[in-house]
C-alpha cells in the first residue's frame, strides 16, 4: 500500500499496515502568502488502517494536509478510514454494500438494500467471482462530486483506479498509484496451486484491466517510490513525466524510541498476513527454524491475521514452531509500538514492497531491521550493513544468517537501530509526504486554470 500493503486481498487473504497518531514534525510547507488554502476532496474506496496500507495512508496524508491549513474532506467507502477530526479532517461516507465485512465476507445483500444499478452491478460482478469494489466506488465517488461542484479545487483519488473517475468531476483530478496491483496478481499466480485457483485469481484481478486503461489517460499520478515510478511506467503505460515520486513515511512522534520498553530476548517482529504469498511470511518461518538451531531461544512474533491452513500453516507444523510463532491482531497503537520497541529483531521478508510502512516505522523506534531486496525496500531500509541487514527475496537460508548475526551481535543491533532512525527522520516523515503532495495538487490547480484561459482565448 499501502501497505504496507496496498492491494486488495482475494478471498481467503488479509494483512495489515499499522498506524500511527500524534504528530510527524518538523511542520512547514503552509499556504504562503498570496496563496489560500486548498479545499481538498480525498478518495479512498478501502479505508481502514487495519487492513492495509491505503487506510494508514489515507489517515495520516489528510491530517499533515490538515496541518499545513488546507481543507480535508475524506470520501471513502466501508471500512471507512479512521481519521483525526481533532486536526479538521472530515469523513463523507459514501456507503458500499459491504460485501466482504466481518464477519460474513461475499455475502448476498436482502431485497431491501439494493438502491440502484451501481448497487446490482456490485452484487452481480461479486457472484461472478471478480471484485468490483473500485468500479462502482469511482462510479459513486463521481456521481456525488457532480452534485457537489464547485466545493473543491482538487480531486486525490487514493488507488481507485476506476471509469468513474475520467471525465469532468468539477475539480482536477491527481490520483496515488502506491503500485500497480498487476504485481500482486503476478505473484499471486505464480504461487497458485491448480487450474482452478489461477483460473479464480485471474477473475478477482480482472479489475486490474481497467485499472490500467484508466491510469494512462490520467494526468497526474502520484507515486511513494522510484521503483513504483518505473513499474507504473512498465506495468500500465502511463507517461513518465505525468509521474511524480512523493515518499511517504512513518509517525516519528509515535514511532519512537523508550529505553524504559525492556527488551525480549529472542524477540523478532514482522508485519505480514499469513496467506498473502508476496509477504514472504513463508520464508521466515523457515528462516526462523534455522536460527533456533543456534538460538533456541528465538520466537517470532506477527502482527497479522493467522492462516489456519496454507504454506504457512504448514511450514509452522512441519517445523515444529507451533510455540515459537505468535499471531496478534486488533492490537492498539501504543500496544504495537511496544511490541516493535520490545523486539530484538524487525524483520520485512517482503517478496516485493511497494515502499514497505513496516519498515520505515520498525527504523524509526530505533529497532535494527532484517529485510528484503524486494521492489522498493531497499529506497526505504537503506545500505546492507549500514542501516539495515539486507537479504535478497525468498532466500530462507540468507534470511536465517541475517538474524542469526543479528541475535549475537549486540553491538551490531545498536548501530543499526541508531542508524535507522535517523534515516527517517532525515528522508521519511508524513509532514513531508503532505508538503511534497501538496505541491503536486497546486500544479494541477495550475494546469487546469491554464486549460480554461486556453479554452475560452480559442473560443472568442
């Protein structure tokens, strides 16, 4: 995502990116003078921070905007985003069916909650085995912006991606391509077992079709990494130079060192879902088994949904980990952020990131981290045996030597841990993320102020 992950999760899938709550600082990047303050409509059709990375984006881009005094309005459709209206930021709900929530997923709705087509085609795309959830909210999301024309200077659709969206919405559009979900479905078919589950996962991603239509007749895309830029380009054909990389980052006020956490011996900490095969959860189950032959006393700790059956299940099982690998989720802020600082180890064993929150927010509580080379990662971990230990994707045996050096080496987890931190607070803050993407919204306010005066000059 974000986000973290910032894909949709086919069925039998889930994940999760973790929030943060109190402030990013240093502040600037404020209206200057001469300049008012933008009114800003926020589009995200998947906005919960507990099921990946778009809801955390989502959460703390639309405060630090808040921050810097513009007008935030979040548009978002269940599970709706968990926002600061502290800081001024308001939520419009603008209500799917809810055909996946908790805890009846892919249920069929009674008689009396259809309202109108965009209704039925949601229903009717969901029994034929695709996801329809960025069609009909960008469907929705355009219907309610013509009602309400003129209240805002600019649209930030957050990944939506969808036919709604092209058009005249009454305000210029900037939409974020945290990655393009074509890297999903790839490594999701490569993982499948069977005719069956690639014929089911080639319908869930059918959306991506029209994802990358839409995303070449954009024209401005924001994204949060170099690799994302050039895999946008590759992937769904958009222009170069309608692409712009605004980094995102981690809450340093939350994520933060405290010495008074007392560290657990042993202790390694990754964020991952048990069944999304690009998370590599797989490979530090295995990797986790080879360090306890040398450190028995290694535990891994996953903040995440635990798979009762797959790889993962399995792997637990056949290696005799049942006690060594704990599953928890629908923990608070402050609890995770315990947990990280508690830890001996981070680890991301991401097959592929598109800028990887675990890992900037592990960094930032001065954790030493253990992670891929996978997609965008090394943007954010920096330096093999500088900021990080770096190790490349799927590679269980690397990944073991990598924590196994860490556990024994004490010296070596300081270093690390300092020099992470202050990776993020130099390059990786949401403060900057906001300056940065507000930026890119005045160019488009620009842009289409120069496409009227150019319009009406050729009409007289």
């Amino acid at each position: 995502m974000p986000s973290g992950d910032d894909s949709p999760q086919p069925p039998g899938s889930g994940g999760r990116d973790t929030p943060g709550a109190p402030a990013d600082a240093p502040r600037g990047g404020a209206p200057g003078r001469g300049e008012r303050p933008l009114r800003i409509a926020l589009l995200t059709y998947k906005g919960n921070p507990f099921c990946g990375g778009q809801g955390v984006y989502v959460r703390h881009l639309s405060r630090e905007l808040a921050r810097l005094g513009h007008d935030v309005e979040v548009i978002g459709a269940q599970p709706y985003p968990v926002l600061d209206p502290e800081e001024g930021v308001r939520l419009t709900e603008l209500p799917s069916l809810d055909l996946y929530r908790s805890p009846d997923p892919f249920r069929t709705p009674a008689r009396d909650e259809y309202r109108d087509w965009v209704d039925a085609l949601e229903v009717g795309t969901m029994w034929t085995g695709g996801f329809p959830e960025p069609l009909t909210f960008s469907l929705r999301a355009r219907r309610h912006l013509r009602a309400h024309r003129g209240r805002f200077d600019v649209v930030h659709d957050n990944q939506t991606l969808g036919y709604g969206l092209l058009g005249d919405l009454g305000a210029p559009l900037v939409t974020t391509v945290h990655h393009p979900i074509t890297v999903d479905r790839q490594l999701e078919l490569d993982a499948a077992a069977g005719w069956q589950r690639r014929a089911s996962l080639r319908r869930w991603y059918a959306f991506t079709r029209m994802q990358k239509r839409v995303a070449r007749r954009l024209p401005s895309v924001l994204t949060v990494s170099d690799t994302s830029r050039r895999e946008i380009e590759e992937h769904l054909g958009v222009r170069p130079d309608r692409i712009r990389v605004v980094h995102i980052g981690a809450d340093t006020g939350l994520f933060s060192p405290d010495p008074a956490v007392a560290e657990i011996p042993g202790r390694i900490i990754t964020t991952s879902s048990a069944d999304v095969p690009l998370k590599g959860l797989v490979h530090l189950v295995e990797a986790l088994a080879k360090v306890r032959t040398e450190h028995p006393g290694a535990h891994l700790v996953v903040v995440g949904k635990r798979a009762e059956d797959g790889p993962v299940a399995r792997a637990i099982e056949r290696y005799g980990l049942g006690g060594a690998v704990e599953f928890v989720k629908g923990v608070s802020d402050p609890e995770l952020v315990d947990l990280v600082r508690g830890s001996q180890i981070a680890c991301v064993p991401s097959l592929y990131e598109g800028f990887s929150l675990p890992a900037a927010e592990a960094m930032a509580t001065g954790t030493p981290l253990t992670a891929t080379t996978g997609g965008a990662i090394p943007e954010v971990a920096g330096p093999d045996g500088e900021t990080c230990l770096a190790v490349p994707p799927g590679d269980a045996g690397a990944l073991a030597a990598a924590l196994g050096r860490l556990l024994g080496d004490a010296e070596l987890r300081a270093r690390l841990g300092a020099a992470g931190r202050a990776r993020v607070l130099e390059r990786f803050t949401w403060a900057r993320a906001a300056e940065g993407t507000a930026e890119l919204y005045r160019e488009a306010v620009e842009r289409a102020a120069r496409s009227r005066r150019g319009a009406r000059t050729a009409a007289r």
